[in-house]
C-alpha cells in the first residue's frame, strides 16, 4: 500500500484522517513462523440470514458466492454442528449456515454466521468502543448506497441521517455510516473521484478495508507486527478532532487518531482507530453473538502462530484451547488485546 498525501484523496473517516509522514515498520527477521500470510474474510454472526443477506444482496448489491467463488442464490439450510466445530466456535447444541460475499475491488470476502439454538447476546457497539469493527465499502454512488440500506432494514449511525462532505472545502466527496439489520457497521465512502478498481462496471461497490477500534495503538501495533508478522504504519502521538467526522460517527467531542496495517504481500488495509474524552466501553461477544465480528486470517503455521498469541497478550476462544480440526486443515479462534474476535486458519 502506498503511502496516500492528501485528506481529499482519503475521503472517507478512515483514510481523511490519516497524515502522512509515517512509514510502515517492516515485518523483519523476527516474525514468528506462524505469521499471517492473508486475509479470508470479514466475519459477523446475524440474527436471520434471510434478512442480512437481503440487506447486503438488494440493499448494496453484493454476490453471493460459493467454493471457488462461483455465484450461488440458494442459501443452505441450517446444519447441527459436529464436535469438532462446536468446540472450535465455543458454542454447544447448535446448528449453523453461513453465506460468502464478494466485495468488488476488494481482495477479502464478507461472511455471515447463523447461529441457531444456542444462547446469543444482541448488543450493538458505538464506534468509539474497543473490539468495534467496521466494514468500509467505498462506492460510486453513496446515495444509491444509502437508498438501498434504508429499504432492505438497516439504519443510519450518522447524526442527521445524511451523506457528509469529507476531505477538505474543495472536496466532493461524501460519507455515511450506518447499520445492517444485526447492527454491524458499514462506512458507505463515495470517493470522488473514484480510485482505480477492478470492480465491473455493473457494481457500485468499488473497494473495502477493515476498520477495527482498539484500546490503546502502541500495545495493538506490538501486538500485529510482533505476533502476526503486519507491517504498522503508527499513527501521530497527538489525537485529532473534526465536527464532521464526529458527527458522521455520532461521538460528539471525541478525539482519536488512526494507525494502519497490512500484511507483507497482500493488499488488504486494516485501520486502528484510538479514541479518548468519549465513553468507550468493551465490545467483546462471543463468536454466536448477533453482530459479533471477526477477522478470518491465513496463517504460514496455526500452532506457531496461536503461541505467538498466547505469550503476545491475546486470548483464545476455542474450547480447550487448542486448533481443531476443519476439514484437512485446523483452525482456532482467539482474540486480540481488544476483544476482536480473530480466525486463524492456514494460508500459503
């Protein structure tokens, strides 16, 4: 990812933030063996399928997708769990379906979790909340977006309800933050002008990236680089404020600064937003939790990488503490010193 100059190209609240002047920290040397190599998907359990997947499908126009991304409509009926995949979720007597989306322009894919007969929280994060996670999509026409959000049961977060102008006087790009129906987050970025895609032309949809929110940048950033292998790009020591970013985010008075990521050789963005003088409360459901998020991450090694997590100040998820079996491959659900609930599965 290369270095971006100026707020009115990184329109939109996670890169018109962003000064520049930093530079990423190499992975180096010293990463473990089990180091990410890859992003999968962004993950987050719903409360009904049917409807996320209408909000997602009618309301934004994205594809579902089936084993080697072939397009699919039928959504699976829900399966009772094996013993192997009830521990690796940590949930017991449950059954389950999922459904995979492409995001256009985007080199990581957004699954829906059901999870059914098994207890599930129904909470819904603030932005400032460490463990928040956002999925941003940017897109050519943000009106259209929001049109589509507000037919298909999603809401709007942003105070006034409306598209703002961001990047700077002479900008026309504009922004939104809303709800899907389980009450996960989406950043609706229309960049003007539009960044290069590979999107088709039939999408509205151009790209995305992750945005999680986090307690503290300089334990999450060791936490990356040193345990996961990311390259860190810090973000500024001192915080910033601007009225219409807090107003897209509806955290009146907050402050925050972002820091960004990637791993060595793929092309996905992650971004670490840090708030203070707002209240911030954990977000930490559990993997069945409606709205809960999580990060599928490809691993050179899960076992290397899952003690990395251990000694790194993450937690882990799955029942007995050990990656479990997935098919021919293993894969365990931990946590990272926010909360975020992460995937760790093998990837080359």
């Amino acid at each position: 990812m290369q270095p971006i100059k100026t707020a009115a190209v990184r329109a939109g609240l996670m890169l018109s933030m962003l000064t520049a002047g930093a530079t990423f920290a190499p992975a180096g040397t010293q990463e473990s063996s089990g180091a990410a190599t890859g992003v999968r998907a962004i993950i987050h359990s719903v409360a009904d399928l049917d409807k996320t997947v209408s909000f997602y499908r009618d309301g934004l126009g994205l594809a579902m997708a089936g084993p080697g991304g072939k397009p699919v409509t039928m959504l699976p009926v829900p399966t009772a769990l094996d013993e192997s995949l009830s521990k690796f979720t940590a949930t017991h007597g449950a059954k389950f379906r999922n459904a995979m989306f492409k995001i256009p322009g985007a080199k990581f894919d957004l699954e829906l979790t059901e999870f059914t007969g098994t207890p599930r929280k129904n909470v819904q994060p603030h932005m400032q909340d460490p463990g928040a996670a956002t999925l941003v999509l940017i897109v050519r026409d943000v009106d259209a977006a929001l049109a589509g959000v507000n037919k298909t049961g999603g809401s709007v977060l942003s105070i006034g309800g409306q598209p703002m102008k961001v990047g700077g006087e002479n900008s026309k790009s504009r922004s939104v933050f809303v709800r899907d129906p389980d009450g996960f987050m989406l950043e609706l970025a229309g960049i003007q002008p539009p960044p290069p895609s590979d999107a088709p032309a039939s999408s509205n949809v151009l790209g995305g990236r992750i945005g999680v929110t986090i307690e503290n940048t300089d334990q999450t950033l060791k936490f990356y680089h040193e345990v996961l292998g990311f390259e860190t790009k810090p973000a500024p020591a001192a915080f910033s404020t601007d009225k219409t970013i807090a107003t897209l985010i509806d955290a009146e008075g907050a402050q925050w600064r972002i820091s960004t990521a990637k791993i060595p050789g793929s092309p996905v963005q992650w971004e670490f937003l840090e708030f203070k003088d707002v209240a911030r409360k954990p977000f930490h459901l559990a993997v069945p939790d409606i709205g809960s998020p999580a990060v599928s991450v490809q691993v050179k090694d899960v076992n290397a990488a899952l003690e990395a997590v251990k000694t790194g100040g993450g937690s882990v998820v799955t029942v007995g503490g050990q990656p479990v079996k997935l098919g021919p491959a293993v894969g365990i659900f931990v946590r990272d010193p926010n909360g975020l609930l992460l995937e760790l599965i093998p990837g080359a």
